[in-house]
C-alpha cells in the first residue's frame, strides 16, 4: 500500500518521470515509483510489486540506491523482483517473470546511465540559461553605469541633480528589477520625494512622502550607514502605511551621518522565464540581493559625487563672479562718474542677447564680459578718465588703450577667455573706423556688436564730467541714425524691439553697496 506523504515528499523530476514511462514500455508492465521523505522514509505510489512486505520493499529500494544500480532479487523460480534506482531519492520497482534476469538488470543500468546523462544535460541547459540571464542583466548594469558615468562628465556642469536622477531613475529601476524606485532628497525641511518610477507591468502603490519618510525612519540605520535590504516584509504592524510592499532596499547618498538622500527600491519584480524551475533562479527572482543592493550602492556613490562637484563648480562660479565684481570696483574706484555703468551694460547687454538668440548660458556669460568690457581703463591714467572738460587728441588717444589693455589683463585668466572678443572689440564701427583693429562689418565678433550698443546706450544717457546725460529719446536717434554705419543693424532692430524693457532696467537699477570696514566684524586669525 502507498503510504499518502505527498506534501512531504521531494517532487519527482520530469526526466525521472521520462524515465520511469520508457522502462514500463521496456518491461512491458507498470512498474511502482518510490519516493523519499526525511520524515516517513521511503513511500510507495503504485501496486506493481506487492509481492514484498512494504518494509522488505523498501530495504530493497534503500540497499538499490545507496548502490546506484539497479538489482535483481528471485522472489520464486522464474519470478525476481527488479529495483532500479532512478536518482538519490527516487527509485521504481516490478517483479517480472524471466529466465534471464541478468539481461533485464543490464537493460535498466543502460536505461539508467541514459537517463542520468539527459539529467546531466537537463542540468546544464538551466544552468547555461541562468548564467546566460545573469550576463545579461550584468550587460544592462554595465550599460547603465556607462550611461550615468556619461551624464557625470566633468564638461558638463549644467545638469543639475534633479535631471541626473530623473534621467537615470528609469534604467536604474529595470536594472534592479524593482516595481517602483524612489529618490528621496534630505532637505532641511524634511525628506521629499525628489523623483520616482515605476514598472509598467505592475499597478503603482504610489507611496507617499511620509509613508517613504516613515519607512526609512524605522528601517535605516544612520549610525552605520549600511544598506538596509528587507525580504519577506511583513507590513501588517504598521496597518495601512506600508501597504504592498513586500520587500525593500534603502541605500543612503553620502557618506556623512547626514546623507545628500536616499534611493529607495520597492518589491521584487517577479519576471516570467524559462528557468522557474531552477532553484537559484527561483531565489533569484522573488527576492532583492547583493547585486541589486551593490548597483544602487554604485548609483549612490556616482550621484554623491556629482553632488559633490556642482558644488565645487558653484562655488567656483561664485568666486570667478565675486573676482569679476572686484576688477569692476576696481576700475569704478579709478572712475567715479562711470560708478554702475558697467553693470547697467552688462544688464543691457544680456537682454539684448537674448532678443538676437543668443542661448541662456551664452547670455550669462556676455552678462559676465559686459561687466569687465572697461577694465582695461586701471591702465589709463586718473588726470585723464576725470578730466571736467573734453579730451584732446592725445587724450582720446590714450583712452583708446583701454580695450588692448583689458585684453593684457585677462588674457592669463583661462577661465575667462570667452570675455576677451567683447573686451577687445566693444569699440569697433560696422563701417571699419572704430579701434583697436578696425574691423568692419561681420568680422567683429557678435559680442563685440552687442556690447557696443549696449555701451553706446549707456554712455549717451549717463552724467560725465564734461557734461549731462541726454535723454532717452535723443539716445535712441542716434543709434536708429548710426544702425549700418556705427553699429550693426540687426543689433540696433533688436535694441529698439525691446526698448520699454531697457527703460524698466535703466530706472529700476540700484548701485551694489560698498562694504564698510568699519561695519563688518573684525575676523579672527584663524578665519
């Protein structure tokens, strides 16, 4: 009788069924199948050799595959019963009538070393079809991070962290495997969901804020910074909160106590494949491990980084500014009734950049030239820049240095080469007579174009010693009068097009205070 331990017993393998189908045909009966349990033993499915006590059976199907060949034993004259083992724990025995046993044993060690090399070549398809997903999904890893690595180039300091997450969240997310990825930033006003994704094969949980705040909260241990990875996740204690989730993985950005944020990667996605009947597949598939953990791991280094270099590149923005605001003082010092004339053509200039085309970074960086288009003035001699009356010829003449000498002064400066066409040429005429070079028409550079209306502007309506500023209208002819001669048309079209805004700029301006030393707080040494 067949002892019923079905839940407990190993599942027998399609080739062992295979197996056991072709060995019926072979010996032209049915023939039982054993199975083994580590809690009942061996158990018996079938009624082909109940000849034997249950027990005397199994002691003959125990000896047969500790063996592993199959054996004979004559329970009669012409009667024998045949074991054949089919693996450790699987075997299938019948009794047959036969007056040459020794024929049917070697028959069943032939069909067994059969099937055992299907087995073998069973074992190693799956194994192949493991390996082979494991390089693919190792290919798409690599894929990504030479993706990310390409987005972190150092030319490009535009991107800021928000884009580089919200680009990369989505490969990053297939990557892992994960139903649903989050960025959560750590802001002094509390953790905020920065970006998300979600597989499209699932129905979003659609987490919220408090609801990924609270899990890191609880689950992320911030004195050691570890990755926290959680299968098997039972959310029942917290009620509603933690809903669907089923397994996680929280991976810090930053190496401080306090990190930059968090990625957050939600559930295991279950992927339908050849291989569900491969145990390290099946493992493999329903839960997160070290090679989900240690990409997002990479990510969080390589967006720490990132983070870490728009900081550097601002602050060196902010330095280069702040050098650029003290070459300007500079020359306002030497010049006091220029006082905010470089500023307000830099304001000038980079409107009207902008109505000629120019590009946002272009117009920052003409906005940059436009405030350091006069330095080259610290060179001209103080008699002659505040000189109440009007200049000689000679004079004149020395003034003239002043775009050759901004040139000397800033040319060492590679960070800011892109200023030296505007410095240089802000002074050239369309019509060729205008210094340093003389340059006519299209060959001064466009920047030097721009700044000279926006210069010319600024000059005509500002107070000098020798004179008062004209009024707005009055300005205005001239350029529209000197629009092909004196400055470039399309400049002029353009600087008239907008004119109400360069009003509003002109009226709205307010000079930059100076510090006051005697106001500011006497720094210590070591500051």
């Amino acid at each position: 009788m067949a002892t019923s331990v079905t839940a407990t017993i190993d599942p027998v393998q399609s080739w062992q069924r295979t197996a056991l189908d072709e060995l019926e045909q072979a010996f032209g009966q049915s023939l039982d199948l054993w199975t083994y349990c580590n809690t009942v033993g061996w158990s018996q499915q079938g009624s082909a050799t109940d000849c034997l006590a249950t027990d005397q059976l199994a002691r003959h199907v125990e000896h047969a595959v500790l063996n592993g060949v199959p054996q004979s034993h004559e329970q009669s004259p012409g009667q024998y019963l045949f074991v054949i083992p089919l693996g450790n724990r699987v075997a299938a025995t019948t009794t047959v009538g036969t007056d040459s046993p020794e024929i049917l044993v070697r028959l069943a060690s032939t069909s067994g070393r059969f099937f055992r090399q299907q087995e073998e070549l069973t074992r190693l398809r799956e194994e192949n079809g493991f390996f082979l997903k494991q390089v693919s999904d190792d290919f798409e890893e690599l894929t990504f991070l030479r993706s990310m690595a390409d987005r972190l180039g150092l030319g490009d300091s535009t991107q800021t962290l928000e884009q580089l997450i919200a680009s990369s969240l989505p490969e990053l997310g297939k990557s892992t495997h994960s139903e649903e990825l989050y960025y959560v930033l750590n802001s002094n006003d509390g953790s905020k969901i920065l970006a998300k994704w979600h597989s499209n094969s699932v129905d979003s949980l659609s987490l919220t804020r408090r609801t990924i705040q609270t899990l890191i909260q609880q689950h992320w241990n911030a004195s050691d910074q570890q990755v926290t990875i959680r299968n098997g996740f039972d959310p029942s204690p917290a009620g509603d909160a933690f809903a669907g989730i089923r397994e996680f993985i929280i991976v810090p950005v930053g190496n401080t106590n306090v990190p930059l944020g968090w990625y957050v990667a939600i559930n295991r996605l279950s992927e339908d494949s050849e291989l569900q009947d491969f145990p390290e597949w099946r493992l493999n598939q329903h839960e997160f491990g070290t090679s989900e953990a240690s990409l997002l791991s990479t990510a969080a280094a390589m967006t720490a980084s990132h983070a870490n270099n728009l900081s550097l590149f601002q602050e060196r923005e902010t330095l280069l500014v702040n050098v650029v605001r003290t070459l300007v003082y500079a020359v306002e010092a030497k010049d006091q009734y220029t006082c905010g004339h470089s500023e307000r053509v830099a304001l000038y200039a980079k409107r009207l950049a902008e109505q000629v085309g120019y590009g946002e970074d272009a117009c920052e960086l003409l906005y940059l030239t436009g405030l350091l288009h006069d330095v080259g003035k610290i060179a001209i001699n103080d008699a002659i820049l505040n000189k109440p009356d009007r200049l000689t010829d000679e004079e004149f003449a020395e003034i003239q240095r002043h775009p050759d000498e901004g040139w000397k002064i800033l040319h060492e400066l590679k960070q800011l080469n892109y200023v030296l066409p505007g410095v240089l040429h802000h002074h050239e005429r369309i019509d060729g007579k205008g210094y340093p070079d003389g340059l006519a028409g299209k060959d001064i550079p466009l920047d030097g174009r721009v700044l000279a209306v926006a210069d010319a502007y600024d000059a005509m309506t500002s107070d000098r010693a020798y004179r008062t500023g004209m009024p707005h209208d009055k300005a205005i002819s001239i350029l529209r009068n000197g629009a092909g001669t004196q400055w470039d048309s399309e400049a002029i079209e353009a600087f008239l097009a907008i004119e109400s805004e360069i009003i509003t700029i002109r009226e709205n301006y307010q000079p930059r205070d100076k510090t006051n030393r005697l106001a500011t707080p006497a720094l210590s040494p070591k500051q």
